[in-house]
C-alpha cells in the first residue's frame, strides 16, 4: 500500500464501521428515539408512523419538554427520506443575517442555504415562531414556489417544524 498521507490505513476502520453499522440499525428504529411504555408514549409512536408514511409538512407544538426534535427526527428516519440527511435549523438564532444566510444561501446560489441542502430529505425548522416576519415570507414564498411534484424530476423539501408557543 502507499504511504502517503490520506492513504495510511485507519486503525480503528474496522471500529468504524462496526460503530456506523450499529447506529444506521438503531436509527432505523426511529420510534425508539421516544423512550417509554405509557400509553401516552406508546399513542405517540403510533401517531409518528403514521406521519413518516403521510409524506405531508408537519407541525410539532406543545409545551416546552415536549420531544420536538427527537418526534421529527422519528418521522424522519420512518419516511421516505431516510436515506439523506434531516437538516435542523434553530430559529432561535438572533442574527437576522446569519439565520437568513444559513437557511437560504446567498442569492446566486454560489453558497447553498439549508432549505436547498434539504431537497429530497426533511427541513426541521426547531422553535419555528421565533423565525423574524421577513425570514417566514421568505420561507413561504420558496414553499408556495416549489412545485408537487417538480417539474424537472428534483425531488421537494419536507417540512417539519415544531413550537412551543401557541399559533393563532
């Protein structure tokens, strides 16, 4: 074998992929991610199947504690996404700019935001109220633009969102 750098074997490969196995077979649980046995929790799992398969936007509310991201990453990992990554934007970012640029890139596209890195796989918008006016015009507008399906074949993005704030 070469020994240049970049070629040397990784001695704990093996470890890896043993450990990338193992976690790929867990995440394919996906309901496992909300722990218990109370027919509360047991309902939850129920509702979050079914969501997984409904391939439609959700949102998640209730009260703080409520399991928001581990119930979107469930629906996530049971859907038809699984396969690519689910991409998680906290909206309680302040800076206006910094948020805006993470979520949507820059305009030219040279730099892609989280909503184009999402397509074909699952945009979790985390405390979804907090997001700035400007930015959830934005954000409706590039939904209310994207066809169902696509034109050109390219797949959408789901939406999962949650709050703790009661919207009205």
């Amino acid at each position: 074998y070469s020994t240049a750098p970049g070629n040397l074997p990784d001695p704990r490969q093996d470890e890896l992929l043993t450990e990338n196995t193992y976690l790929r077979q867990v995440s394919a649980q996906g309901e496992e991610i909300i722990l218990g046995h109370s027919t509360a929790v047991v309902h939850l799992r129920e509702v979050i199947r079914i969501a997984a398969r409904a391939d439609a936007n959700i949102l998640i509310t209730g009260e703080t504690g409520t399991p928001g991201e581990p119930g979107a990453r469930s629906v996530h990992i049971l859907s038809n996404q699984s396969e690519r990554l689910l991409i998680v934007v906290d909206c309680r970012q302040t800076d206006l700019n910094i948020l805006s640029y993470n979520l949507f890139g820059t305009d030219s596209e040279t730099v892609l935001g989280r909503f184009q890195l999402a397509r074909g796989s699952t945009l979790f918008l985390n405390e979804v109220a907090r997001l700035p006016l400007s930015v959830q015009e934005t954000l409706i507008r590039r939904l209310d633009d994207e066809p169902i399906p696509p034109p050109d074949g390219s797949p959408r993005v789901r939406l999962i969102a949650s709050t703790t704030v009661e919207l009205t």
